[in-house]
C-alpha cells in the first residue's frame, strides 16, 4: 500500500475525529458536570442541522449566509437548552438516572417527529460555503479544503474549552462540581444556574456541529443515531466526562472508522466496537475515565 | 418493608385468583374480539414477553439495558430465514432462535456485566446498534433494509386465533418459567446484587458470573419472543433490532412498575392497545410515546402498580394504626 493512500486514509480520519469531537464534547461536557446522559444529544445536533438549512435557504446569501446560518442555528439550539434543562431535567436531578435517561429518551422522540413533521424524510443538504468549496494538495494529494474547516472548526473548538475548563473562574467551578457537587453549593455557588449554562452550552456546541455538517450532503432523519452511537464509543473509550478522553477517543474513533472503510466498508462500524471492547476489558471505565463510585 | 409470612401466603392466595380468572378470560377472548383486536392482542402478549425479558436485568439485577431488541430481532430473524431460506422445521426454527439469541447474548453480556449502571445502559445500547447495523448493511443475507417476508407457520397454525393459542401457551410457560427463576435461589442471589452488590460479593459470590447467567437468560427470553412473533406477522424487518424498539420494553415497566413482576405486563398491554388506538388518527406514535414517558416519569413515579401498591399500603398502615388505638 502506498504512502499517499494511507496519508489520505488518515487524513480523512483526522477530519472525521475532528466531527465526532464536536458533537462527543458537548455530550462529555454535559455528562461530566451533570452526570446525566443526554441521550438527545444527536437530536440537538440533527434539529440544528435542519434549522441551518432553512435558515440558508431563507437567507439567499451567497458567502456569509452558511455561516450566518451556523451561529443562529445554534443559538437556537442553546435557547432550547434553557427550555430543556428548566422545564424537564432540573426536576429530575434528584431522581434516578434511568429516569433522567428516559426523559432524554423521550427527547429523542419528540424531535425525531417534529423533524419528519416539519422537514420530511428527504436528504437536504448546503453548498459547501466560500472560501472552502475547493480543494487542497497536499503531498500532491488532493482533500476537499471543507475538510480543513471542519479540523480548525474542531481545534478552536478543544483550545476553547481547555482554556474555559483549565483557565477561567467557570472553570475551577465546573471542575470543582464535577468532582464534589455539595462542597461547592455550600460554598454558596448556585449549582442550578451553573447546570443551566453547562446544559446551554452543550446544547449549543450540538447545534452548531450539526449545522457545521450541513455541507457534507447528509441532513436527514436518522443522522442523529448515526453519530451518538459513534459518540457513545467515543466517550466510553476515552472515559466519560473527560476532555481529554474525548479528544483521543474521538482520534481513535475516526481513524479506525476511516482504515476501516478502506478494508471492509460494512465492517468500519464493527471495528469501532472492537476496539471499544478491547478498551473495556482492559479498562471498564474508559482510558481517562475514573471507576464509578 | 417487612412482611409476615401468613400475610405474604394470603395475599398469593388473593393474587392465584386474580390469575386464574385473567387465564379464563384470555382462553375465551376469541370469542368475544374482532380479528383486529386479536391480532392487537397476539402483539400485547408477545411484547409482554419481551418485556418481562427486559425487567429480569432492569427490575430485579438493577441494569437497564438499551439493546433488548437486538436480541428480540435476532429470535425474529433466526426463525424467518431458518424457515424462509433452509426451508427448517417451524419448532426447530424457534428453538434456533432462542439458541441464537442466547449466544450473542453471551458474547454481548460477557462485556456488558464488567459496567454498571450508566455505563451499562449505553454499552449494551452500543452493542444493540452495532447487530443492527450489522443486519441493515449485510444486504444479501439479510436482506438490509427490505426485510424478509413471507414467513409461514404450518398449516394448522394458520388461522389467528390457532396462533393465539398458540402465543398464549408460550406466554404462560414463559411467565411461569421467568417466576421460577425470580423465586429461586438464584433469582434471590441476582435481587441481593441489585440491593448491595459489594456485601453479596463478600458473601463468596461471582457477581460477574450470575450477571452473565442473567443477561443470557434475558436473552434467550427475548429471542423467544421475537421467534413466535415472526410467523404471525408473517415477515421481519430491521427495525426490530433499532433501540426506538429497546426503548419499548423500558417504557413498559416503567408504566407498569418495574418493581413488581407483572408490571411490564400491564405497562406493555396498556401500551400496545393505546399505540393501536393512536395509530387511527395519526402517525406521529413516538410523539404520543415521547410525551407519555414525560407524563409517567412525572406524575407516575414508581408506576401504575406501584402506585396502587403504595395506596394499599398506606390503607394497611391506617387499619393497624385504628387496630391498635
């Protein structure tokens, strides 16, 4: 096997891991503050990949408007968060997890209808926006400069939350609640309000990468299964809750995907689950994760 | 909660009556439904089957699982292209449906039962769309997305209301069976597990070992269901592997009461003739099934029957309390 196809195999990974870290972050993210498993979390991103579309429709502008399109799609999304968090979850953090479980579930199920209700069930999808409709070589090999959006949209994306998580006041809060949730309550910070912001913010980063992967041609039902199942692989090898377990699950996830695309097309997801298993019974709790309890 | 042992053999003396009219009823059911309502009928009990599966892990070893359907789809699967494709016998299809499902159940619960809780519910989730995708892509064994049709039973079980029958019998062995094992040693040693995992550990006890026994058994369960289901229907498709499917049977007991070993049962019947009844006037079910979740989740904690549960508790605590002033 030559050098140039495995370089573009790994290429094309590298952008597919830089997809799955923007949807898994938020999911992580929400996960490891929260500790509720936002099963919705493809949903958020499948709805904003919808809105971005519409709203590209209805805007008609030929260079800003994907972009445009992103940023009030994902507020949107961020703005359902409010609703979700406030009217559904927030009563439930003192339940049960399958309850909250359910309750995402049901989510899923209630977007689900209003996507296939408002949208229907056809592929819908945005021209690839200005100035990345092109390609770029590389080694003399050509790879669609979107691609690089996508990686630099994904690297923005791990340097800002490093520097939100590791850097900021929020920070050392969100840090401090992800570990010891009453200690910092009766340090007098109000957790409710900080779980509505991380929930927002999640909900947001899921919108926007759903807008983001508008130009790759796949706005449809089903979208949203598709990627949190690849994200569950992601967080469960990485370890659930852990940015930097996200980002080198998500590594891990898109180059095995994109090798074994290569080798056996309806396997690459199977492959996925095999080094899942591999990870879980060297260890259970993913590589930077921590035992439960 | 502590009972004595003359009220607890009461109250299964109380409850052997309630089932033997329920039994009664349901032989002559046939008689007094429409062909529609029956075939409603066959579906509630089958999917009471494959619930009853599920709450083995989710109600008495404490694990919710998210990849029921995937076994549930495998029995289904089995049995209509044993049938369909090596022209097998029907018996023999339906006992390779539950061995198939029992297997897979093994491999995927050899993973499984190293997770609890969350991790658990997402990994057996994982591993539920990974046989999914499986089916849906591997197009010319399985046909992918058409599906298979056309799957017969014999002759004699033709007719609606033979296979009621049929079903019917199934159901109750299975039910009988799956109580057996909730009574037995066995079952108690799983329900320890859920209550304190690590003082039934140091009382000598492979918890890896019984969580895996479990996890085949509910397998196996759910494959069977799966198995007589096909034959009725007369075809399969992929989406009773898909986790909309495992999110069924969750629903169910947490509708019933996962709590008490006929709930699923009442949560699925509830569940399937409503789902008909909706089906009449629109077709935005999982909606309808999104926003019942919600209503249950809310206002229903503990489910139906845990819910009368706790009121006739509460009744007996006021009569003690009268009895003893």
């Amino acid at each position: 096997m030559s050098f140039d196809v495995l370089f573009s195999q790994f290429m094309s990974g590298i952008a597919r891991a830089a997809l799955l870290f923007l949807v898994a972050s938020g999911l992580s993210l929400t996960f490891g503050v929260l500790r509720v498993l936002n099963f919705a979390h493809g949903s958020l991103y499948m709805l904003g990949a919808f809105l971005s579309y519409s709203i590209w429709k209805f805007l008609l502008m030929p260079v800003l408007g994907f972009y445009l399109a992103a940023v009030i799609a994902a507020l949107i999304m961020g703005g359902l968060g409010i609703i979700i968090e406030f009217i559904l979850l927030r009563r439930l953090y003192s339940r049960g997890w399958p309850e909250q479980l359910l309750a995402t579930y049901a989510i899923i199920l209630i977007i689900t209808d209003l996507v296939k209700w408002a949208w229907g069930g056809e592929f819908l999808s945005i021209s690839r926006p200005k100035p990345f409709t092109g390609a770029v070589f590389l080694f003399g090999f050509p790879f669609p400069s979107y691609n690089f959006f996508v990686i630099g949209l994904g690297i923005a994306l791990v340097i800002f939350l490093w520097w939100l998580v590791y850097r900021t006041r929020f920070g050392d809060i969100i840090r401090a609640a992800a570990s010891d949730r009453e200690m910092v309550s009766a340090l007098g910070i109000p957790i409710p309000w900080l779980f509505t912001w991380i929930f927002v913010l999640g909900a947001f980063i899921a919108g926007l990468s759903g807008a983001v992967t508008a130009p790759f041609g796949s706005v449809a039902l089903g979208m949203d299964m598709e990627i949190i199942i690849e994200c569950f692989a992601v967080v469960v090898i990485g370890g659930m809750g852990s940015l930097p377990g996200t980002l080198l699950g998500s590594f891990i996830v898109g180059e095995v995907y994109a090798f074994g695309i290569m080798l056996k097309p309806e396997l690459a997801i199977a492959f996925i689950f095999m080094v899942m298993a591999v990870v879980l019974i060297i260890r259970p709790w993913g590589i930077f994760g921590r035992p439960e309890r | 909660m502590v009972i004595n042992q003359t009220e607890q053999k009461e109250s299964m003396v109380k409850k052997g009556w309630w089932l033997i009219l329920l039994i009664i009823i349901f032989i002559f059911a046939p008689a007094f439904l429409s062909e529609f309502y029956l075939t409603v009928l066959c579906e509630a009990l089958v999917m009471s089957l494959f619930a009853l599966s599920f709450n083995l892990l989710f109600g008495y070893m404490g694990q919710l699982s998210f990849g029921q359907a995937a076994f549930y789809g495998l029995g289904g699967y089995t049995v209509a292209m044993l049938i369909m494709k090596a022209h097998f016998n029907f018996w023999l299809s339906i006992i390779a449906g539950v061995l198939v499902a029992g297997i897979i159940g093994l491999i995927v619960g050899f993973f499984c039962v190293r997770l609890r809780g969350i991790y658990f519910a997402v990994l057996t989730l994982a591993f539920g769309q990974l046989i999914f995708s499986v089916v849906f892509k591997w197009h010319n064994f399985t046909g992918g997305d058409d599906g298979i049709q056309g799957v017969f039973p014999p002759e004699f079980l033709k007719s609606p209301i033979a296979y009621y029958y049929f079903i019917l019998i199934v159901f109750l062995l299975s039910a009988f069976v799956l109580w057996k094992i909730i009574h037995s040693p066995f079952g108690q040693t799983i329900i320890s597990m859920r209550e304190n995992s690590e003082r039934t550990e140091f009382l000598g006890i492979n918890i890896a070992k019984y969580q895996l026994i479990t996890f085949v058994i509910a397998a196996a369960f759910a494959g069977l269901a799966g198995a007589i289901w096909v034959p009725f229907y007369r075809s399969v498709a992929p989406s009773y592997l898909t986790w909309i499917k495992s999110g069924e049977p969750v629903m169910a007991a947490i509708l019933g009461g996962p709590s008490l070993f006929y709930g699923p049962v009442l949560g699925m019947f509830i569940m399937t003739f409503f789902h008909s009844w909706v089906l009449g006037f629109t077709i935005y079910w999982p909606v309808v099934m999104g926003a019942l979740i919600l209503v249950v989740i809310f206002f229903l904690p503990g489910g139906i029957l845990g819910f009368i549960q706790e009121k006739v508790n509460q009744r007996r605590e006021r009569l003690n309390q009268l009895v003893e002033k």
